[in-house]
C-alpha cells in the first residue's frame, strides 16, 4: 500500500493566514452552532476556501450539506483541476483537538482536518489532523509551501 | 432486465482505493442497490462500505441519481435508466458529542 515516508510531504499543511481569518470569521458568524466547509487544492497545497451549509442539528454537531458536497467532489473540483485537501470545522466551547466523533466520522483520509476552537473567545485557536483509522496526527499548519 | 442498463457510477476520492484510482466506473444495475453489488463484484471490498447487512444505505453516506439524494426516492431500491449517474459521496461530519 502507498503509506508516506516520514517527512513527506504529508507532514504539513501551509494555511495562507487569510483562509486562517477565513475560517475564525465562520467560525464566529455561525457559534453558537459548529460550522463547516472545505479548502481546494493542488498537490496539498490549498488554493481556495469554500463555506458550506453544515445541516446537523443542534449545536455540538456538523455535516457539511451533501448537496453541496457532491457538487464540489464532481463538479467543482474536476472542472478546477484541484480536490478536496482540507476539511474544517469548529468547535464553539471546546478544544482545537479532534472529538471522538471527529475521529469515528473521519472518512475523508487523504484530507486535513482543520478544527477552530473559540473556547477563549479572545483567542481562537486553529489547528489542522490527519485522521486515519482512529490515528490522530497533527500537521504543521504554519509549513513553508 | 438489469444485465441491459448501464450506469456510471462516481466515484469519491476517499473510496476510489478500492477502484484501482478511477473516479468513474461503469456498471450494470436496474436498481441503486443491483448497481452497488455489480461495483462490488468488480470491486471487492467496497460494497460494505456503502451498504449494512440489511441492504441499506449506511448513514453516513449519500448517494445521489442524477443529482437527487435517493433518501428522497426509494433508497437503494431507487429504479436506475441506462446512462444514469450515481454518484457517492461519503458524509463530511464530527463535531463536539452526538
């Protein structure tokens, strides 16, 4: 199987700041409910951030509308030449640290997951996984491109 | 019946491990479900990832015909026509606590 060496690419995630803003602003616009969306990219680099409708109830939950998501795995994605690299959510009152549901629902491995807390709301906290069969590894969001 | 409607099935990247890298597959089914086993059959592996033991679609993943989540329809026994597109999609979700 096509497991990464160590020091692979796949050990950072270099996050423009503004997409960093971006996703703190969607974070804040939509607490208390959890929000999310995606980044596309090329080769792991991102190239442009999209909100997206989460449709869960309540406020400890999200699921990225699958309307949209088909759209952009089929059609958006394909016609841009890039793919889903970075998937985001946040957690209003909690940690910047993938929840158990987080890891249970990680279907998306070749993604990063990029996790906003707000629980200091002075000091929103942003951080990025890979989650891959219940393993956890945390990527370098701060990485040259 | 099924052996004479052909589908093309889209593929997700997080699934498309299992289809040898193809985004795009084309099977037979007169049914989602038919088609979902033909890709199985291809494809061994990947059908449990979509259906449970009973024939249904997982919760957390979606199927769309030509656009149209199945949920809405019959489910996998949504009825397929010949140049039918199914896509999947896996669901994007987690958060704090169910």
């Amino acid at each position: 199987m096509n497991h990464p060496a160590a020091g692979s690419e796949k050990t950072g995630f270099p996050l423009p700041d503004e997409m960093r803003q971006a996703i703190i602003a969607h974070a804040r616009d939509e607490a208390p409910r959890e929000c999310c969306g995606i980044i596309s990219g090329k080769e792991g680099h991102p190239v442009q951030l999209y909100r997206a409708r989460n449709i869960a109830d309540g406020n400890n939950f999200y699921e990225l509308d699958p309307a949209q998501l088909i759209q952009f795995e089929f059609e958006i994605m394909p016609a841009s030449g890039t793919e889903i690299v970075a998937i985001y959510h946040s957690h209003p009152v909690s940690p910047a640290y993938p929840s158990s549901t987080d890891v249970k629902l990680a279907y998306w491995t070749d993604a990063v997951y990029v996790i906003c807390s707000l629980a200091d709301p002075d000091r929103p906290e942003v951080r990025g996984f890979r989650i891959d069969d219940g393993d956890i590894t945390e990527v370098d969001l701060a990485a040259s491109s | 019946m099924s052996d004479s409607v052909e589908i093309t099935i889209l593929v997700p990247t997080p699934l498309r491990r299992f289809t040898d890298g193809q985004a795009k597959v084309g099977v037979k089914g007169a049914t989602v479900a038919d088609a979902l086993d033909d890709l199985n059959d291809r494809f061994p592996g990947i059908g449990e990832r979509l259906l449970d033991d009973d024939g249904q679609i997982r919760r957390f993943v979606n199927i769309f015909v030509n656009g149209q989540n199945v949920r809405d329809v019959d489910g996998a026994q949504t009825n397929l026509k010949s140049g039918d597109e199914v896509g999947i999609i896996p669901a994007m979700a987690g958060g704090r606590g169910l």
